[in-house]
C-alpha cells in the first residue's frame, strides 16, 4: 500500500527545489507554525519512487516507505530549507522534489487554537457567513507565495473558485459543525 492511502500516515509536506550543492532542499509546509519539521525529525516518502536514496525504516518501519531524517534546517525567505542525512548531494536532492513528506498520524504536532492542517479543511461546507447560506465545499488549499488559497467548489454550478484564506475572508472554522464561514464581497465568486 501507498503512504499516500495508508489512512494512518499524513502528508505534512512537499520537497521543493534543491539548493546549493550539498544536498539541500526546499521544504513546504501544510500547516504554517507546524512543530512537524525539527533536526532530528523522521519523515517518510514514497519508496518505489525514491529507492535509490536507500535507508531502512528502523523508526517507523512502514513497509514501501523510505526515511529521511532531518540532519539540519535553515531559513531562506521565511521558508525552511532542509538537509537530510541520506541526500548526499543536489543530484539526489533534485531527485527528491516534489516528494510528498509523511508521518504517522500520531506523531502529528498538535496546533496552537485557531491554526489547522490543510487536511482538516478540506471537505469543510463553505457558507457565506452573514446568511448562513451553503457557498460548496472546500475541495484543495493552494500555496501561491503571497497567500494560501482555499479551492471551494460551487454548490449551484460546480464551477470551481478560490478565496484567499486570509483574516478579512475567513471568519471562522468549525470543525465540529464540519463548516468555515467566508465574507464574501462582490466580485469574488
């Protein structure tokens, strides 16, 4: 089974870019103010894809998985940028991006109030919060560097929009009521 439908595993992220020549990678993060990532931290990606960067599964030991664990972790523009152990170089790190990065649902670091994984939001019922009527659901977040966008699709047409999840929008998530209430203004949808 793929870490991907292995319901006990959670992506907390992605591998992006290489930098420099001695393996580092960007890093995205699903969760901002997320405790997921720390030296020391075992992450588990897609063995069939990434069997060349070899490592056992001593920690975790799911099966079709390979562990990297974080060797170091520096900041380049607000954003981590990460060493780990067995990515020897930037050949190996370009191979790694675009990586899904897990962890077993019991390790996730639990957030401060008010903050929430991008997996808690999807599926959520978006509803225009001065008339409580049903906008759709939130189908995807999207990460754009000025800000994460929520992906609601429409409940009366199905057509697909995204509505910045910043303060002046979102008002307020319900993960009890399975709801997230949106100001909308003219224009946005």
């Amino acid at each position: 089974m793929s870490l991907a439908k292995d319901n006990t595993m959670v992506s907390v992220g992605k591998v992006g870019a290489a930098v420099g020549l001695k393996g580092e990678t960007k890093v995205r993060l699903y969760a901002e103010e997320s405790e997921n990532l720390y030296e020391g931290a075992v992450l588990l990606v897609d063995g069939k894809k990434y069997r060349e960067l070899g490592g056992d599964n001593a920690v975790y030991g799911v099966d079709g998985s390979i562990e990297l664990e974080v060797k170091s972790i520096r900041y380049q523009k607000g954003r981590p940028v990460v060493k780990f152990y067995n990515v020897a170089d930037r050949t190996a790190a370009e191979k790694l991006t675009g990586a899904e990065l897990y962890i077993p649902e019991s390790e996730l670091a639990e957030l401060e109030p008010g903050h929430y994984y991008y997996r808690d939001l999807i599926g959520l019922r978006a509803r225009d919060s001065e008339s409580g009527e049903i906008i759709g659901d939130v189908n995807d977040m999207i990460d754009n560097p000025s800000q994460t966008l929520l992906e609601v699709v429409l409940a009366e047409d199905s057509r697909k929009v995204l509505i910045p999840y910043v303060d002046a929008f979102i008002k307020e998530v319900s993960l009890e009521d399975g709801t997230i209430d949106i100001t909308l203004i003219p224009g946005l949808i």
